[in-house]
C-alpha cells in the first residue's frame, strides 16, 4: 500500500511470485502501470488510487499489507490499525517500516532543533518501534511479531538521498534540500534518526 513509483511491489512480485496490489494516492496509476510493465510484472501487479482512509477494498481480502516509507503520514491515528486490519484476512501480516527516532518527542519534550529546522513539527509522527507495539498490541486484534529500529537505518536514508540528489536533484524547487537532509543525516549519525520496522499477524 502507498506504494509510489512501485518499487516495493516490483520486489514483492519479482521475489515472492506474490499477487500485488499496488495502491497509492499521489502517484497515478498509469504511471505506476508503466513501471510495473518495463519490469515485467504487469501480470502479477495492479496499481490503484488510493487514499488511505477510503481503501476500495473488501473485509478480509488480503494475506499480507506491506507500507513502505508512507505510515508516517496516517498511521499514528488511533483508529487507523484497526481499520487497516479490517483488510486482512485472520492469520494475515502487516509489515510497516517508517521513519523513526530513537527516542520520542513526547520524551524528548520537543523536537530536536536542527532536525526542526529541516523537518518541522512532521517528525511528532516519527515513532519508536516501541511506541508502535504498544499502538498495535493494545487493540488485541493483531499479534506484534517483532518492532525494532533499523540499526544503522540512517546510512541507507543517507545513501539513497545522496543516490536522489544525482539522479532526479531536488524535490521541492529549493536547491538545498535534499543537500540538508544529507547534511541533517550525516550530522545526526543515528543518535535519532533511522527507520522503525514493525511486523504483525492478524488474531
Ligand atoms: C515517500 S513515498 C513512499 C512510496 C513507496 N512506498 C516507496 O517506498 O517508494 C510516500 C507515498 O505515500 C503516499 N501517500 C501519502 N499519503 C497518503 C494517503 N493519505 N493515502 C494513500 N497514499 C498516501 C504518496 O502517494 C506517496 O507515493
């Protein structure tokens, strides 16, 4: 789900043989369609508009909801877990990796400036691993199967911005961004910045 350019269902297709849907809001489904077609998955995959909070999906119908890069938008709602497990079937996996800090704003009393700085109040949404276990666990309709932050996830968010910035340059018409975010990244080092990775079955 949010599944963008569709990079993540070009893996699952290629790699599990699995049946994908790929459903994102922002990015058109043509345009998702024509990836899926240059990778030759286009049997495998189907890409849909999709908003989050309005799925076109019926009760129980998937085994498995992979959310890359994307639950830090909507996820954290209260209610968003159990709506979201209302699409898998029973004994069906959610997997979420999401951006993630190492320790929560509520207990850190505000946001970190220099990550303020670049990122304003967004990273409120940037949980811990377990901040989200609980979220999950409490409802008592999923088991957590494991919550953890990436260890040294910050490399790889480094890495790929730096791989952005030569490939397709700034996202944003500011020529500095993705040059902050790789200066933010660098300058942080994991001390709070990383990914959360969080896995569970459906009761
Ligand atoms: C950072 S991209 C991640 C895309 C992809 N999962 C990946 O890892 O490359 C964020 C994606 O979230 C999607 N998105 C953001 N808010 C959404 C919402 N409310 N409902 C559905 N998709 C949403 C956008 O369409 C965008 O493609």
């Amino acid at each position: 789900m949010d599944s963008g350019k569709g990079a993540t269902s070009v893996f699952l297709a290629r790699e599990y043989g699995v049946w994908v849907v790929a459903a994102d809001w922002w990015i058109a489904p043509d345009e998702a369609a024509a990836v899926f077609a240059d990778a030759g998955v286009s049997g495998q995959v189907t890409a849909v508009r999709a908003e989050a909070h309005n799925l076109p999906f019926g009760k129980n119908s998937f085994d498995a909801i992979v959310i890359i890069d994307t639950f830090k938008y909507f996820g954290a709602f209260d209610w968003y877990l159990p709506y979201l497990a209302g699409f898998l079937r029973p004994g069906g996996q959610l997997g979420v990796a999401t951006p993630g800090m190492t320790q929560e704003v509520r207990e850190l009393g505000a946001i970190r400036e220099r990550i303020k700085e670049l990122f304003g109040w967004e990273p409120i949404a940037w949980h811990t691993a377990e901040w989200w276990r609980f979220q999950w666990e409490v409802t008592e309709l999923v088991t957590v199967t494991s919550a953890r932050l990436q260890e040294d996830g910050w490399r790889d968010w480094l890495l790929w911005t730096q791989a952005a910035a030569e490939h397709t340059g700034d996202w944003t018409g500011s020529p500095n961004n993705r040059q902050a975010v790789i200066d933010l990244l660098a300058a942080d080092a994991g001390e709070f910045l990383t990914f959360a990775m969080v896995t569970a079955r459906k009761n």
